[in-house]
C-alpha cells in the first residue's frame, strides 16, 4: 500500500486568494482619528451660561459643588451630590422643563459638566463621573478650564 498523501495545491490557492484580499483591504483601513477641535474665542468677554446648566465642581479639598451650592458631598461620600442631582431631574419632570435641539423630539435636559483641577487624580474623578451617572445624567462632560 502506498502511503497517502496531503494536496497542497488548494490550500495554497485559498491562501494567495486571502492574501490579494488582504493587501486590498489594507490601504482602506482608517490610519488616524480625526477629533474636532473647537476654535479659540473671538471675544474675551466671558460666555452666557445656560440657566438649565449643571457643573459639579470638584474643589481642592475633594469637596463637591453643584453649581453655586456648597455641601453636595465629597469626593469619597457623593450621595448628597446624587441625591441632590435626582432632585433637580425630578423637578425639571415635574415643571416639563423640555428641551428641543436639532429638531429632535423634546426631551429633559440631563447634562452635566464636571468640573477638576488638573492636579487631582484620575480615580477621584471616576468616582464623580460614576456618582453623576447614578443620579440619572446623560452626557456627562467634563471640562477642562483652569481651576484656582
């Protein structure tokens, strides 16, 4: 008996035929990520905030602040921040403070801005960035102005 034998051949069609599709595909692939960048102000004078924002400031000593209101919490003890924060939801539902953008249906405005100084840690603003979303926020933004 003779011994049997493997046949190649197709295998390396199927192989070439790969490889020509993969040396198409590959000049397709995008090679950067392209980010908007926002351009500088025209004016120095400071912009208008929206009556419907909502910052949480993070001070230097990881104290929390909700706009102008001091005692929302701290950093490692936000549920007064959370608490606070599904007041001001709930308030906005009550009184049908809805917001249109873009033409699309009405909606509550949920955005929060997060506001750090630079020398504070990654982990602390996790933990508001979490804080904020368990309050029910959608976006959440983060800032990044220069802080005191």
């Amino acid at each position: 008996m003779s011994k049997p034998q493997i046949n190649v051949t197709p295998l390396i069609d199927v192989l070439l035929v790969l490889l020509i599709i993969f040396m198409v595909i590959t000049p397709m692939k995008p090679s950067a990520f392209q980010a908007k960048i926002p351009a500088e102000p025209k004016t120095d004078s400071p912009a208008r905030v929206h009556p419907d924002t909502l910052i949480v400031a993070i001070g230097a000593d990881s104290n929390l602040r909700l706009n102008k209101e001091d005692r929302t919490g701290t950093v490692e003890d936000p549920q007064a921040l959370i608490e606070r924060l599904r007041h001001v939801f709930d308030e906005r539902i009550e009184n049908m403070a809805f917001t249109e953008s873009d033409g699309s249906a009405p909606h509550i405005e949920r955005t929060v801005f997060i506001k750090a100084p630079r020398r504070l840690d990654y982990g602390s603003v996790a933990k508001v960035v979490d804080a904020v979303k368990i309050a029910g926020a959608d976006p959440v933004s983060l800032q990044i102005d220069d802080l005191d």
